[in-house]
C-alpha cells in the first residue's frame, strides 16, 4: 500500500514502493485520502466553520484531482511491470491507511515522510506518526528531501 498526496516530495516514497512491487512482483495499491470536513483542523477548520459550501466544494475539487493524479500514477507505473491499483477515500488521512491496509491484507505499507519525531511531528500533524500508532502492519517510512 503507498499512500500519496500528489505532494512532488512525497513521491520519493512512491518510487521506493514501486521498486519494491518489482522487484518481489507485489501488488502495488495507490490511496490517496481527502479529509471530511469533520476532521479539518487549523484554518481548514475555521474556513469550513464559517464557509461550509466553499469548504465541500474544495474538499470535492482536491478529490477530482487526486483521482486525475492517481490515473496518471499508474499510467506511469504500469509500463515497469507493476501491477497497480488506486483508490480516493474520505475520512481522516490516518485512519484510512490504516483501514485500507488492514481490509487489503496490505503486506506493507510504504509512506514518504520528512522524519519529524515527538512533538515536532505531533505539532506538524504527521500522517506518518498517526498511521505508526493505528496500525499493526508493516510500515516502511522513506524519509524525503525537500528540492
């Protein structure tokens, strides 16, 4: 399972889940997770206090776009002898892998992540900190370099 956020640095983590797939001829299996409005925070949050409408709209956008991003993914992936899937879910980002991986039978979960520990990930609201704790799968975090 690599989970992706169409973020270019988080990428890093998909390349590595993809040699990977190749390299022991697993099934890759794209996730990208839109947020609900529910689980918004920061001014995210305070926006869909406040707009509602505004907030649904954006959240449907960024939904149609990661799905376009997840198509052009695996046209890209698919030519390296990968057997790929992909997915757009709703729900709070962590919480998602972590069902996904455990509905998938993932063997792995392969996740980008700029390293941030304690409370530098906790205040910097680190998916790859929130998944650790809500799953028992396999997890293998790629740390990545900004450009």
């Amino acid at each position: 399972l690599a989970p992706t956020d169409r973020d270019s640095v988080h990428e890093q983590g998909l390349v590595v889940a993809c040699k990977l797939a190749r390299v022991t001829g697993a099934k890759l299996h794209l996730l990208s997770v839109v947020p609900t409005a529910g689980v918004l925070s920061g001014q995210d949050a305070t926006t869909q206090r406040f707009m509602p409408g505004t907030t649904s709209t954006i959240l449907d956008m960024a939904e149609e776009e990661l799905c376009a991003y997840l198509q052009q993914q695996m046209v890209q992936i698919q030519p390296q002898n990968v057997v790929v899937s992909a997915e757009v879910r709703r729900g709070e980002p962590a919480a998602v892998i972590a069902e996904v991986a455990e509905t998938a039978n993932a063997s792995l979960i392969v996740l980008g992540t700029h390293g941030r520990a304690g409370t530098k990930a906790f205040w910097r609201d680190s998916i790859g900190a929130k998944v650790v704790t809500q799953t028992k799968r396999p997890l293998l975090l790629v740390p990545v370099k900004s450009a």
